[in-house]
C-alpha cells in the first residue's frame, strides 16, 4: 500500500451493513478510521471491536482493526470530520412513500459534515449509499450552501454494490470500483481508499454513477423474476425449473454474457418475435401469469415508438419535420440480409404511413439471393411505391432530412464514415454502429440526433 493510501484519515458516516464493513475493511487494512453512527449501541459495538451486525467475516477484521488500533467510533459526527481527509457516507437511503429513495436523511448528514469543515480547510465526500438519479446536483448545492468561507470540499460518488451475506468479501474483492469526483483532491482521495484496487477503478460522470446502481439492481430484480416465471410456466409441463434454468445458464455464449445487451434497435427476426410471443400466449391459455414475458413485445415496440419519436420531432434547417429520411441497414440485426420481422423496416414502414418518405440501403440485403431474403423481399414488406431501394449509400443519404443507421452491413458502414462531415445533425445512429466507428472529434461534429429526443 502507498504511503498516501495508510496517511488518508477516513470517517464512515452511517455504520449499518454497508458503514460497518466499510468501516472494519479500511481499518483492517491499517488506515486509520472513525466511524459515526445515531445508534449509541452500534458505536458501542463498533468501538469495543464487535461486530454490530451477523455478516461473515465482520467480527475477524474488526478483531484485527482493534489491535492495530486503526478503528474508534463516536456520536460526534464534527469530531470525527475535523479528524479526517475524507468521509464514506453510508447512510440509509429506504425506499419512500412514493416509491422513490428517500434522500432526507443522507443529505441531512452531507450537510452537517460540510458544516463542520473549517473555514479553509478541505474535505472530501464520498457517497456510498444508493441515491437516485439528480442527487449530485442537489447535494452539490446543499453543501454549498452551508461551507464555510474558503473550505474546498470535493464531492464523490462512489456507489457500493456489496452484497448481504459475502459484503466482506464483495468489498474486498470488488469486480469494479465506480466512481465519479468533482475535484481532483476528491479524486485523489479514492485513489488513496482503493489503493489495492488501482486496476478496477472507472472513472464515469455523476449521473452515470447515480443511475448505475440501480441498473443493476433493475437487472438483478429482472433476472429474478424472470427465472420465476419460467419455474411457473414448466413445473405443470412436468420440467423441472432447477435443470431447466441451469440448462439455460450453462450456454455463457448467448445467455450468460454481454449478448444482447446492447441498446440499439428493436429485436425482430425469425425467432425472437414469434417466439417471445409463443411463450408469453402459451402462458396465457394455461392461465399462468408472467407479467414480465407477458410485457416484452409491448416493451419492444415502445422502443420502435421512441425511435419513430425521435425522427418525426427532428426539425430540419427551415424548421420543417423530416419529410424524407434514409435507414441504412435495414436487416433484422448487424450483418443479416434477413428482413422477417425487421425493426429497420417496421420503421421504414411507420415512417410511410406517416406519409414521410423513405429511401434504404443494404449492401447485405441486395447481396441476398434467396427467399424470402433480398431486395424483392424488402420491396414486399415495404410495400409502398414511395420507399426507395438504392443500390449505394450515397445514393439513399441524398436529401435525407434523417439518416436512420439500423444495421448496417460493414461497406455501408465504411460508406458512411466517408461521408460522415456532410450528414451533420441528421443522423440517428441507434445502435452507436457509426458513432463507434469515428473518432472523439468526427464524433462531436457530426452532432447525431439524440436517439433521447422524444424523452426530453
Ligand atoms: N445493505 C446492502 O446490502 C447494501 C448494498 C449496497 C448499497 N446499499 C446502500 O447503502 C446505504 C446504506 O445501506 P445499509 O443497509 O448499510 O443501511 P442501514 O439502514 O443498515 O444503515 C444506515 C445507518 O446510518 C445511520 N445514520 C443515519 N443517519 C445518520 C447520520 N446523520 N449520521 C450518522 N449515522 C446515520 C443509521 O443509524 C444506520 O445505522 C443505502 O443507501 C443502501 O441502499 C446497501
């Protein structure tokens, strides 16, 4: 450990699951550490070195803690501020009477711990609790407003993803440490509380770190739910759902992995439609209910509605809306000529009867020989004189009040890299396929149309 990491004095604010460990980790480590708490009887604990709470683990780093005499706790919140660099705030932050995390008593203590930063002194927050998203921006301004003249405090959010049960564990081992500093002695501060995890630090912005959290936990709460619901659907087919979801978890190409969890384009295809629904109508007709496989299709064409959103409300030059726009790649996914249930061309499709007209490019697509792939294909779906099948980039861009990129196949791709500095401001790139392609700069001035739009 660096000199820095064991000379940065820490107080946790908050000495509940996520406080304590936090609290009896860094102290463990040699870092000298100050817990605060409300609870007479937690700071009690945590000062004689027990463990306030059952979690593997606790009571051994906190044993160790102890005879390095790296830990004490107290009620005294401005003792322990004006005794430290840096504050881990993991106050609780439950869930509300509107659903919504309630903040109160976390910004409650950001205050009084900016209160007590003495006139120029500078200090450090950190916050591990859960918040919601837009909390930075409110904290940032709760502490300003209180700091006395000439204090630097730095605001960090640094969001905890340990888990009940192995939190000693999880903390020690993190698979990444998330984090987002307003202030380079903030950002210093992190480096010097995660000293052994250098490698897993990821810096991101604020809003990415508030929201991320609960992302995770959305996706856990999913997964749950959705192993629930395959449990329901096959136990009355005599299937065993335990061997059936390890079968599923056993395939960590397509199942378990990063596969299919990129935002772009709606799914389509031969499969992943009629599929979906099969399962979803067989679950109905058996009266099982699976709200969530019940829910995806009308999820996916949500999505196609905020895509179709987000071109209709583009204005162009002379403030008009679009009245023709380009869909490179018009294929059901990346590198696919097949057009079967293809969101490109359901677009395609609304964008006509919305009387918008539509010219497509798809190198795969014309490439395609056989039915029901190809350019005759594509014609049937579009099924309108208006929609335009051009044989080359170019030729679909020209006069475009939008260029829609759905898919494209790699030489349209390139095609649209080269003429990426004349399609400023018309672009929708869905899937990030041509923003991935371009560098930082080409990126900025090609100033894409916000695929968020319809939300703003
Ligand atoms: N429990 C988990 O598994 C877990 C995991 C990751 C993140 N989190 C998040 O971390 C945060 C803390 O969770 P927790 O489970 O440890 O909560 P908790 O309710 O167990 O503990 C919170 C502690 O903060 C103390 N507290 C409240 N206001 C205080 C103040 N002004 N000064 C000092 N102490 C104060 C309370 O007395 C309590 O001991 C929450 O935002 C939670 O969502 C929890």
């Amino acid at each position: 450990m660096s000199a820095t990491a064991t000379e940065t004095r820490v107080a946790v604010i908050g000495l509940g699951y996520v406080g304590s460990v936090e609290a009896a980790v860094l102290a463990a480590s040699g870092r000298t550490v100050i817990g605060v708490d409300l609870r007479e009887a937690v700071v009690e604990a945590m000062a004689a070195g027990r463990a306030p709470l059952a979690e593997p683990h606790l009571e051994e780093r906190l044993t160790k803690a102890r005879s390095l005499g790296t830990l004490t706790a107290t009620l005294d919140l401005a003792h322990a501020i004006t005794s430290t660099e840096a504050a881990l705030v993991c106050v609780g932050t439950p869930r509300g009477d509107d659903g919504e995390l309630d903040t109160r008593a976390l910004l409650a203590a950001m205050t009084s711990i900016a209160q007590a930063v003495p006139r120029g002194g500078t200090y450090t927050i950190i916050v591990r609790s859960t918040v919601p998203p837009g909390l930075y921006g409110k904290a940032r301004a709760a502490i300003d407003d209180v700091v006395a003249e000439g204090a630097r405090i730095g605001l960090a959010l640094n969001p905890e993803f340990l888990r009940e049960g192995s939190a000693v564990r999880d903390r020690e081992d993190p698979q990444l440490v998330v984090y987002a500093a307003d202030a380079p002695h903030a950002e210093a501060a992190i480096r010097a509380i995660y000293a052994e995890h250098a490698s897993r630090l990821v810096s991101c912005d604020p809003a990415s770190a508030e929201v991320l959290k609960l992302v995770n936990n959305a996706w856990h709460a999913l997964k749950v739910s959705f192993a629930n619901e395959v449990a329901r659907i096959s136990r009355p087919l005599g299937v065993d759902p335990f061997e059936l979801m390890q079968l599923v978890c056993r395939d960590t190409k397509l199942n378990t992995s990063a596969a299919y969890l990129r935002p772009g384009m709606p799914f389509g295809g031969a499969c992943l439609v009629k599929d979906m629904a099969s399962l979803a109508t067989y679950a109905e007709h058996h009266d099982v209910s699976v709200p969530v496989m019940q829910h995806v299709l009308a999820s996916n064409d949500a999505h196609l509605a905020h895509l179709l959103s987000a071109v209709m409300t583009h204005r162009t030059e002379s403030g008009e809306g679009p009245a023709r726009v380009a869909i490179v790649g018009i294929g059901f996914k990346p590198g696919a000529p097949d057009v079967r249930d293809s969101a490109p061309v359901a677009m395609a499709i609304a964008l006509l009867d919305r009387g918008v007209a539509v010219s497509v490019a798809d190198a795969n697509v014309l490439d395609a020989r056989v039915p029901p792939l190809g350019i005759d294909a594509l014609r049937v779906a579009l099924g309108d004189p208006r929609a335009i099948a051009c044989e080359s980039v170019e030729e679909a861009v020209r006069g475009a009040d939008v260029i829609v990129v759905g898919h494209p196949a790699e030489a349209d791709r390139r095609a649209l890299v080269s003429l990426a500095p004349s399609l400023k401001g018309r672009v929708l790139d869905v899937s990030g396929e041509l923003s991935r392609a371009l560098s930082e700069a080409e990126r900025r001035s090609l100033a894409p149309v916000d695929v968020l739009r319809a939300h703003a």
